[in-house]
C-alpha cells in the first residue's frame, strides 16, 4: 500500500511539473528579465537596473506592468503602460526602498495581449544591516515604586512590572530606598544584563541596524544609566550587540510617586 501511495504522488508531482511548464510553453508572450537569476541579494536603497524584453507571438501587446509585493505592505504598482507593438524593450531603474521592514520583496514583471499574459518574476532578498529599525511609540513606563509597569520588555515591546517579571524587564527604574520615595530616581538598570549608554548626538530619525550596531560598538556601556532627561537617546544592548535604541519623550515627577513616568520610544531590530 506504501508503495502504491508513493506511485501515485510521484505521478501527480510530475503531472503538476509538466501542466505549469506546457501553461508557460504554450504562451504566445515572452518576458525575458535581466539579470536572468530569480533571486537577487540587496541593501535598502540599492539601485537594481533591469533589462526587460517582452515579445509577442501572434497578437500585439497591449500592456506591461512592473508590481512589488511584500508580505505586510502588499501589492503596489510601480509600473503601468499600454502598448500596441510586438516587441517592447525596457530599462527599469529599481530602488529598493528605503524604510522597509521585510526581508523579501518580490517584483513581478507583467506582459499582456487581448487574449494573454505571461509574468517574470524576481525576489529581492536584503541581507541588510543597512536595514531601518523599526519604532514602537509613547511607551509610559511608571517609577520603581508604584511596582507595577515600572519596567519594560524590548523583545516584547511593553511595560512589565519589576521584580515580578524580572526575567522580561530589560529596563526598571531603579529606586534606592534610602532616598527621599516621593522623588523620581531617574536611573535605569537591567535585570537581564542588558547595558546602557547615552549618545544624544545619534541620528535616530533616520536609525539602521548598522548604524546603531556600531555606535554600541564604539560607546561606553554600563550597567545603569542615570540623570535621564527629556530628549536623551539611550542605546541598549548585550556586552557587543546592541539590540534598541530608546528616545525619551517625555518625564513626569508629579507630587507623590503613583503617576512618576517615563514616556519613551524605541527602535529595535526584528
């Protein structure tokens, strides 16, 4: 029974094979895109020239369509013209877009007849560090004393609560007891050995992987971080490897501690 089951896929997996091979064979309209290869390795911002040459068989062609798609942002038309001629060739001068999170974007090359269309189609494939960060916004971490969301998880992008989720809280505040408790400390720590270092002076609009990576590399980088301040950039990471890079919006050390906070962004790599 194995063996006849196996026959039976083998037969249907070669059936499939030959149907999509003899559909593309038996259209009357070629695109041939260069470079020929169907996978291409990039960097965002990267300019990709392709050479593209559509022939018609029989009937005139009637449009070319150039499309991108990525798996969140979907399909965007990049290109699309009518024609009435046989042959058609076309220089596409392609950029690879500069804030875009994926690591695989597909372009498809479409040409049309009356009655027929064929498609090429090529995927990009960034092995980034040019790579944008993405940004997580108007985080409200609350001060060390009200023990609940008083900490915050980058993988996880959420405020936790320290000691109770030690092992998620990347950043606590930080309160030492022998202080005044109305008083907003102002100093971070990790609980899970991440390590600090301010760089105002970074470009966080316009952060990459590579970037952050190697300011980290080059700062000084400690276990906590204290007198934080409005508009401070704080980078975050492992011993070598940073992994975010958080913007303070906005510090709030009203009377009393419960609603002593921290209003931040970050931006991390996936």
């Amino acid at each position: 029974m194995r063996h006849i089951l196996y026959l039976l896929l083998s037969i249907s997996t070669i059936i499939f094979f030959y149907s999509c091979s003899t559909q593309n064979d038996a259209s009357d309209v070629q695109v041939i895109v260069s470079p020929d290869s169907l996978i291409l390795h990039s960097d965002v911002e990267d300019i990709i020239p392709f050479r593209i040459k559509l022939i018609a068989l029989k009937e005139p062609l009637t449009r070319f369509q150039i499309t991108q798609r990525t798996p969140k942002t979907g399909l965007t038309l990049l290109l699309d013209t009518i024609l009435n001629l046989k042959t058609f060739l076309y220089d596409f001068q392609y950029t690879v877009p500069k804030n875009i999170f994926e690591k695989k974007i597909e372009l498809s090359f479409v040409a049309k007849t009356a009655s027929d269309y064929s498609i090429s189609t090529k995927y990009i494939l960034l092995d980034s560090t040019n790579t944008a960060l993405k940004e997580s916004s108007a985080h409200v971490m609350y001060g060390a004393i009200t023990t609940t969301n008083n900490a915050f998880s980058i993988n996880q992008r959420q405020v936790v609560s320290f000691p109770l989720d030690s092992v998620l809280s990347d950043i606590y505040d930080f309160h030492d007891k022998s202080i005044n408790t109305s008083i907003l400390s102002g100093e971070w720590r990790s609980a899970t050995e991440k390590r600090f270092s301010r760089f105002n002076d970074f470009d966080y609009a316009e952060a990459t992987v590579q970037s952050l990576q190697t300011s980290y590399a080059n700062a000084d980088k400690k276990t906590s971080i204290s007198n934080l301040k409005v508009n401070d950039v704080i980078m975050i990471g492992d011993l070598n490897t940073a992994i975010a890079v958080v913007k303070i919006i906005a510090i709030f050390d009203e009377e009393g501690y419960a609603n002593d906070r921290y209003v931040f962004n970050v931006k991390y790599k996936e």
